[in-house]
C-alpha cells in the first residue's frame, strides 16, 4: 500500500466469472470473486503486509453462486452474500466472518425471481 496516490495495476492471478466485489473491513481491503471453475466463491484480503493468502492466489469458501457475490462488512465482520447454485436454487445464502472464522452457509429463505 502507499499513501503517495495511485499504484499501477497488479495481476491478482484469478480467473473469474463477472466482477469483483470488495469490501472494507478491520483486516483490510476484501475482495470477493465467482471464480471461473466450479462456480465456487473465492475470497482475499489486501492488508498493510500484502495480499492474503497470496498474491496470485485466493481461499475457497466453497459456496456454488450465480453471479457475483455482495460483501458487507461492520462492526468488524465480514458478511458475504450470494445467489445459490445449489439447493434451494437461486436463495439468498449469506455467510460471516469472526474471530471464530467463517459461519457455515445461512438460507435467508427466499427465492430470486427474475
């Protein structure tokens, strides 16, 4: 990071499906992306330190999703929430992170129409 202006472009080395989301939490910048295999939900944090896991590299939350994911973050939790592949396709999941790490997939029980 540097507080001097605009940095050039850096390749993150991911592949994915429609666009990146991202997000501020009290870890740093976080980035969420439908990576291009598997439909899974893909996850990094930039910190002060650099990027988390890798640079070229990202976690697997393991979530199958239509689109792209919509993170949100407060009192110092992550929150991230998708269209579901699987069942109950096309639900709203939402899954959070703590100190305990992340939540296990939540259903808001609804369905997406469009």
């Amino acid at each position: 990071t540097t507080t001097d202006g605009w940095v050039g472009w850096t390749d993150l080395g991911e592949e994915m499906i429609g666009n990146p989301e991202a997000a501020w939490s009290t870890q740093g910048l976080e980035v969420f992306f439908h990576g291009l295999f598997n439909d899974e939900l893909r996850h990094k944090t930039l910190t002060d330190s650099g990027w988390s896991p890798s640079q070229t590299t990202s976690n697997d939350l393991q979530g199958g999703l239509v689109g792209s994911p919509s993170p949100a973050s407060w009192t110092g939790e992550k929150n991230v929430f998708f269209r579901n592949l699987g069942s109950p396709e096309n639900s709203v999941i939402h899954r959070r992170w703590t100190a305990s790490g992340w939540s296990d997939y939540i259903s808001l029980n609804g369905v997406i129409i469009f």
